[in-house]
C-alpha cells in the first residue's frame, strides 16, 4: 500500500485526486491533507478517509475541528503545510496547491525522503534548478501531473534524449481564443472562467486566456526534462486531444492523445510506472493546429524571454501574475491590465542570477504586496 499526501485536496486536481483513490482503496492509504475555507468540503474529505493530519487554513477553526475529529492531528496555516509536508511517515506528496505557496512544502517533502507528484507549476518555475538538485541529493522521484507534461514524460520513456530534435507543447487558447485583441477590453471574470474543454481552479483558468499558463509550463519542461528552450514549441490545438509531441532527429514523431480527464495524468503518477484501467477511450475526430500566435499572447513570449534570463525573473513573473490574476477576480483591474502588469514589473526589476530559495521565496512576497498595495488601496 503506498503512503499518499496531498496538499490542496479541496482543489479542482484535489479533488480529482481522491477520486482516483477512492476507486482503489486497497492500493492507498491517504495520510495526509490540508483543506479549504469551505466546512462541508472539509468535512467531506474527512469522513471518506482516515487521514492522520490534517492542515486548516485558519487557527480559528483548530478547536472546532479537533472536536469533531478527535484521532486527527490538526495543523494550520503556512506553517502546517510545511509540518504536514515533514510528517515522518515516507510516501508520495501530491502538490495540488494553487501558486507560489507550493514551493517550500515542496521543499521540505523532498527532504523528509518522500516522491513528489507536482501539479504546481509554480514551484518549478521559480526554483527549478533548486529542486532538481534536491530531487538528486535525497533521492528521490518528481512525477510531474500537468496533462502535458504527463504526456512529454510517458512519451520520452526509453528514448535519449540526444535523440530528440524538439518537443511540442500543445494550448487550447483559453476563454478567448476566438476573440481578437480588441474584443478583449471588456471581458469580465464569469467569461474568463467559462474554458471550452476543461473544469479548472480560478486561477489556471484565467493563465489559461492570458496563455500564462503555457508559460509556466514551458519553464517546466525545461527543469523537467533538461531541455534548451529552443526546444520547447507550443502550438495551439483547440480539442485538446493531442496533449504533447516528441519530434525525432530522425524525421519520426510520437504524439499523447487522451480525453481531457485531468484523472488520467493523476492515476498515472499514482500508480507509475503501470497504466491504471480508468478512463474510455476518446474517439478520434478532426483536430486542428496552428502556428502560436505571440502577438495575441504576449505573455507566452515573456515566458520564453524569462525562461532564457533564469535568475530571479522567473519567480518576478509569476508573483506578478499571481498578483495580477486575484486582482482581476476581484474587479480591481480588468483582462488586459494582467499582461501589463505582468510586463512591466518584469522589465522593471533588476535580476539577480542564483538566487538562495530565501531570496526567491522573499521576491515572489515582495513583488505580490507592492502590487496588491498599489491596487487595494484605490
């Protein structure tokens, strides 16, 4: 039976998660979690499995909780999630985390000797190199859960990579794709969150239209599978069908296709290296793809420019798209005031090459506040 954690289980991947679990409870023993703002969600999660600990989000809720779940240790706050994260039991962390706050919980499971499942981006785009040296001196595994890195990693399986010529990232383009940049000015948030093929947390689903979530990504397979960004294409495919491509020196190509089941990616990193009887089979239909547009995603393009510079421009970008994507949910700037922001800041800032984890940890803080302050106060 494999020991489980899983940070953000009251998520859209959380909770997909314990879906994948639930079907086979005799392979699994979940541990570990930490929950939401939301009580019925908790509670939920708490009376389907026997966890050992559990984080909440605020301290006020401790005594209540313990009450009603007298044989869970109850921890809360950032500092829980880092308590949840060294439990000493080993097994496998799933980071379902949304943002920045993925990263030191990240940090303290590689050390304490447990196998990541990552479907936090934005631990690897702001301290890849720091965690692949961690993955190597402890020992253990990164399973990555995106469905297109999940894909670029089965395909690479058994293959050199001297051998590979490129690999291809594909994007659906969001909310928006069929809007033109001037149709973009009055978009509102319930349009934003309304994706053509998936059902995702708030915030990846606005990086989805803004195309800053195949950014992240592409810094991504660069820290996870140690390739030039010259090698790293994105196309947009609009089905979402076709979730990642390998193009050969040779002239040969391999291609993942699937359904658009975020469980097919989980159960994988799950039960690696064997493929779990789970989902049908899609039925093939036309697909189509097209050469990526970086004037209408500019933010795409930055990440590529950032993902290049290295330093603290990765963590800088992120940050102020974190910030700028809470600001546009809550009605404080509109859709295109998320790639200014996202711009500016970065061609602002002054970067600093190998910074410590504390410094990038600092950053991402600091860049967030200045603009949340700037912003809130108006």
């Amino acid at each position: 039976m494999k020991h489980l954690y899983l940070l953000g289980a009251a998520g859209s991947i959380g909770m997909q998660t314990l879906d994948v679990i639930e079907k086979d409870s005799s392979s699994f023993q979940l541990v570990g979690v930490s929950l939401s703002h939301h009580h019925n969600i908790n509670d939920d999660i708490l009376k389907r499995f026997s966890v050992e600990i559990a984080c909440l989000r605020e301290e006020a809720h401790l005594a209540m909780y313990q009450k009603r779940y007298p044989h869970i240790h109850f921890v809360w706050g950032d500092e829980g999630l880092l308590t949840l994260a060294s439990y000493p039991k080993q097994g496998l962390l799933i980071n379902a985390l949304s943002g920045s706050s993925g990263l030191k919980p990240t940090v303290l499971a590689i050390q304490s000797k447990k196998d990541i499942a990552l479907a936090n981006k934005e631990t690897l785009v702001m301290a890849g190199d720091i965690i692949n040296t961690l993955i190597d001196t402890h020992g253990v595994h990164l399973y990555p859960i995106d469905s297109e890195h999940s894909a670029l990693w089965q395909l690479l399986k058994g293959e050199s990579i001297h051998d590979v010529h490129h690999l291809v990232i594909t994007a659906s383009g969001g909310s928006f794709r069929n809007l033109s940049r001037d149709e973009l000015s009055d978009v509102t948030v319930e349009h934003a969150l309304k994706h053509p093929n998936w059902s995702m947390g708030a915030k990846i689903t606005i990086d989805s239209a803004t195309m800053m979530n195949k950014g992240l990504e592409v810094i991504e397979a660069h820290h996870l599978f140690h390739l030039p960004y010259s090698k790293i294409e994105t196309v947009l495919h609009q089905e979402s069908v076709v979730h990642g491509l390998i193009y050969f020196n040779d002239g040969t190509i391999k291609a993942s296709l699937s359904p658009s089941d975020m469980r097919i990616p989980i159960a994988y990193a799950l039960y690696h290296p064997k493929h779990p009887s789970y989902a049908k089979h899609l039925t093939l239909t036309t697909m189509h793809f097209s050469p990526m547009d970086f004037k209408r995603y500019p933010l795409l393009e930055l990440a590529y420019q950032v993902g290049m510079e290295g330093g603290l421009l990765p963590t800088v970008m992120n940050a102020s798209n974190e910030a700028a994507v809470k600001l546009f949910l809550k009605g404080l700037i509109s859709f295109l005031d998320i790639e200014r922001l996202v711009i500016e800041t970065v061609h602002a800032f002054k970067n600093q090459q190998n910074p410590t984890l504390e410094t990038i940890i600092q950053t991402d803080h600091d860049v967030q506040q200045e603009l949340f302050h700037r912003y809130e106060k108006r």
